[in-house]
C-alpha cells in the first residue's frame, strides 16, 4: 500500500491531467448529422432525455457539494470546480442540443435547488467525525454514477454503429464516453486513499456502510418521478438482460472499500435492489401509460 502522502500525490497529479488531457469538448466539434433522425429519436428519446438532465445538473451538483462538504480539500474543489463540471456542463450542452435536433421537447433540469437532504448532510459535516463518513460516501457515489455514465454510452455507441449513425457516435457520444473514466478514477482514487489511510475508524466505517445501504440509488434518481426514469435507461439500453454483470461494475469501488469482509458479496443486494426497482418500475408505468413508454 503507497503512504498516504504519495497517494495525495497521485490524485493531485490525475487531477492535473485530466485538466490538461480533457479540456472542455468544442460544441463546434459536434456533428449532428443522422441517416435517420426518425430512427434515433424512436431508439433514445427517454435515454438522452434523462441522460442530458443529469449531466445538465451537475451545475447543481457543484452547489450541493459546498454544501455537503464544508471542509472540502484543495484537490476535491480544483476538481469539482476546474475539472469535472466544466466538461460534464459542456456533455449536457451536447445532448441538449441532440435532443433539440431530435424535435423532443426540451430537457427539464433542476439547476439550482440544493435539497434538504444535503442541507442536513452538510450540517452533520460541520463535525469532522461525520465530515470524513460523508466525504467517502461522496465519493463512492461519484464513482457509482461515472460508471453508470459509462456503461450508458457504451451501449449507445454501440447501438448508434449497429444503425449507421457515425457522425453523432463518433462526435458526441464517443467525445463525451471519453471524458467519464478520468472522473471515476479520481473518485476510486480518493475513496481508497481514504480508507487505506486509516482515518476512518470502525464505527465510522459501520455509519458509512448503514448510510450507502439505505441510501443508495441510481444516478441523477432524486424521487420516485426520477427512479422510474432511470429505469428507462435500463430498459431502453437493454441492460437490464445484465443487471448483475452491470451493477457488479458499478459498485466495485464500494464492494472492495466496504463490504470486503463480507466474503461472496461481489454485488451489493441494495445496490441491485435499487437497479431491479427501477426498471420494474418504468415497466409497471409503461403498461398504464403505454404512449410514454415507445
Ligand atoms: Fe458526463
Ligand atoms: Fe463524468
């Protein structure tokens, strides 16, 4: 195991790299032509819908974290604020506009409420035992939620090839898929060098597991509304036919951090739970309201 100081060296040096290696996609790069628009909008209406709304509210996601987590290091804010929110703005500025050429409606995004949720949160992180519980939950669930970004566009590349679509694969979906592994490794980065470290004791690390199991939900899923979205994600990327394999992924970081006692657990079961109910979910509102469930 590297010494901790080594390991805040590396995450400063990713951190760096990132910036350097990633700037901001050019919306000029972006190239919308489509073979058959008709044809794509059928294929990922609800996926870009939900998918433009969570990379658009990331502008949120950075107030929350102010909130979250008063004491936030130098490398967790030049991240946030220098690194990751200006790409993820600029992905949700590149699938808004698709939606737009798609003829959808517009993306309804929360930019600005910082729910209660996280107010209380951020009240409890003003004690340092609790800060450093609710900083690894942060990052576990940024590492959960860059995954899923992942596995998302890697199906909808694929699905975009299959139909011929290479312009918008190649100029949109790949040019942001690009972007996402550089944030999970600073997420899986940070929350490991913060368990390897030691500063988090036994009971501590018992919060953080009781806290992550009864807390944790699929990305950009704030409500009952937004759970059944994303179950359209699922459904629609016909992931759900791989659930297991897919949420094993997803919580890989969680699964070695905290549950490695736990021999066999390969797959959280809240974690499962939460990606099962979302799809059944988004299956039980199509067969009421089949005319939103194309
Ligand atoms: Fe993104
Ligand atoms: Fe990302």
């Amino acid at each position: 195991m590297s010494t901790p100081r080594a390991d805040d060296q590396r995450i400063r040096d990713h951190v760096t790299r990132l910036g350097e290696l990633h700037p901001p996609i050019d919306p000029a790069s972006a190239d919308y032509s489509m073979r058959d628009v008709a044809a794509v909008r059928d294929r990922f209406a609800d996926v870009l819908a939900y998918m433009a709304r969570v990379e658009m509210e990331v502008e949120r996601n950075v107030l929350e974290l102010a909130v979250l987590l008063p004491g936030s290091s130098d490398v967790d804010r030049t991240f946030a604020n220098d690194v990751w929110s200006p790409q993820e703005e600029r992905h949700g500025v590149l699938l808004d506009t698709l939606v737009g050429h798609l003829g959808l409606p517009p993306v309804q995004a929360d930019l600005d409420t910082v729910s209660p949720k996280v107010r209380l949160l951020g009240a409890l992180a003003h004690l340092p035992a609790l800060h450093e519980v609710i900083r690894l939950l942060y990052y576990l669930t940024g590492a959960a939620t860059e995954r899923s970004a992942t596995i998302a566009y890697q199906s909808m590349s694929a699905s975009l090839a299959e139909m011929g679509e290479h312009a918008l694969r190649e100029t949109v979906v790949d040019a942001i898929k690009a972007q996402e592994p550089g944030h999970f490794a600073f997420y899986r980065l940070s929350a490991t060098h913060l368990v390897q470290s030691g500063a988090l004791s036994p009971w501590q690390l018992h919060l953080a597991r009781f806290l992550r199991s009864r807390t944790f939900g699929p990305v950009g899923a704030n409500g009952a509304e937004q759970r059944t979205d994303s179950g359209a994600v699922l459904v629609q990327l016909g992931l759900e036919d791989r659930i297991e394999h897919h949420v094993r992924d997803i919580a890989r970081v969680e699964s070695q951090l905290l549950w490695a006692q736990r021999e066999g657990m390969a797959v959280p079961p809240y974690a499962l739970r939460a990606f099962r109910e979302a799809a059944e979910r988004y299956r039980e509102r199509a067969t009421r309201q089949p005319a939103l469930a194309a």
